[in-house]
C-alpha cells in the first residue's frame, strides 16, 4: 500500500470517527433537554413536527449551505468543497444513528441533564478536534462560516459568533411559527442554557482535547505519510 494511501486511510478513519464524536454530542445534547448547539438548533427544531429526523434535516442544512458557498465564493469555489456533501451524508446519518442508540437514556432530574450536556460538550469538542486534526471531512456549518469570514474580510471568530446568533434565531423563528413557543414545541427545549453552553464552552474545551488527540493518537500517526 502506497504511503500516499495510508495517508488517506488514517485521514478519513480519524475524520470519522470525529464526525462521529460530534454526532453523539449531538445525541447527548438533545437527552439533556437544556438545549442544542447552535448548529443543531434548526434541524432539531423543524424534526420535533414529525416531517423528518433531526439526521436528515442536518443533511438538508447542510446541501444548502453548500449552495449558499456556491453563491457567496464563485469562481473561488472549489471542486474539493464538494466532499461537505458526503460528510453531510455520513453526519447525518450519524446522528440519527446516536439519537436511536441513546434512547434508553432518561435523565429525569436537573442533574442528570447537566451531566448530559456535560457529556455532550466534551464529546462535540473531542469530535471536532479529530475533525481539524485529521484534515479530512469537510462539514459544511465551519466551511459556510470560513467563507463568510473571506468574503466579507472579518476574522473567522467574529463571523463564527454571528453565524450562531443567526441559526439560533432562526431555530427560534421556526418554533414559533411552528408550535408558538420560542424555545422548542412546548414539551422539549431546543433553545435553552445548553445552547449558550455549547457556543463558549466547546472552543475552550478544546484546547484541552486537542492536546489530549495529540498524545494519544500522535502527530506522527497522522502526519508521517505528508
């Protein structure tokens, strides 16, 4: 096998099973019932009226997203961007497979969702820190948020703050043109403290998991076959 290969292989294994971290933290958030991450705010949303499941309502997000790429880069949009449709495909898919595995999980109490979510943040930042580190998958939510920040001239950071504002607001638009509460349908919370949670704490949380990947999986596991 081709160093060039092994390269490929190890790649998309970590970058999977980094979407997969993510996906569960998404599973997690929605038990903990305090509150999704931004990016999972719609879809979860729009699943709760029975159309389609939170995974495939992730998927449609993401297509459009990717179309809102086609738009906003043009010329400057490349034909690699296009693995965002496979990695909506395969996150997706993810996601609904961790909702269903997770379903015997009750957390009745305060404390028990707090632990959800607890859980949910470090699985999402351990996810994502696969996801960069392995430089594989591409998922359309950071990829729209990078061309934004390119097209307009401000900072990733800054742009990444407001694009959460947005899918928030958004999520709480729906909702309440869907069932007339702002937070979820009246029984489940979609918007809540959890969501706030997600936004401040999974980038600092990451800065403890990148460097948890990085000795236990290694820079050279990954980096050798560059």
């Amino acid at each position: 096998m081709s160093n060039k290969i092994k390269s490929i292989l190890t790649r998309y294994f970590f970058g999977t099973l980094g979407l997969a971290f993510v996906a569960a933290g998404v599973a997690f958030s929605i038990k903990s019932d305090l509150g999704t991450a931004p990016i999972s705010c719609p879809p979860y949303v729009l699943s709760l009226k029975g159309w389609l499941s939170v995974g495939e309502f992730t998927a449609l997000m993401h297509f459009l997203f990717i179309l809102f790429q086609v738009v906003l880069l043009r010329k400057n949009f490349k034909w690699k961007y296009l693995m965002q449709i496979p990695a909506a495909i395969v996150f997706g898919f993810l996601t609904d497979t961790f909702i269903l595995a997770f379903d015997f999980i009750a957390a009745t109490t305060y404390f028990e969702r707090v632990v959800c979510l607890l859980v949910s943040l470090i699985l999402t930042a351990t996810g994502v820190s696969l996801e960069v580190r392995s430089k594989a998958w591409m998922v359309a939510g950071e990829m729209t948020v990078a061309a934004l920040a390119e097209v307009t001239g401000k900072k990733f950071s800054t742009v990444k703050i407001f694009f959460d504002i947005a899918l928030v607001a958004i999520a709480a638009t729906i909702s309440y043109l869907l069932f007339a509460h702002l937070l979820g349908d009246g029984h489940y919370n979609v918007i809540r403290e959890g969501t706030i949670a997600s936004a401040v704490f999974t980038g600092l949380l990451m800065k403890v998991t990148d460097k948890f990947i990085d000795r236990f999986i290694g820079r050279k596991l990954i980096d050798r076959y560059e």
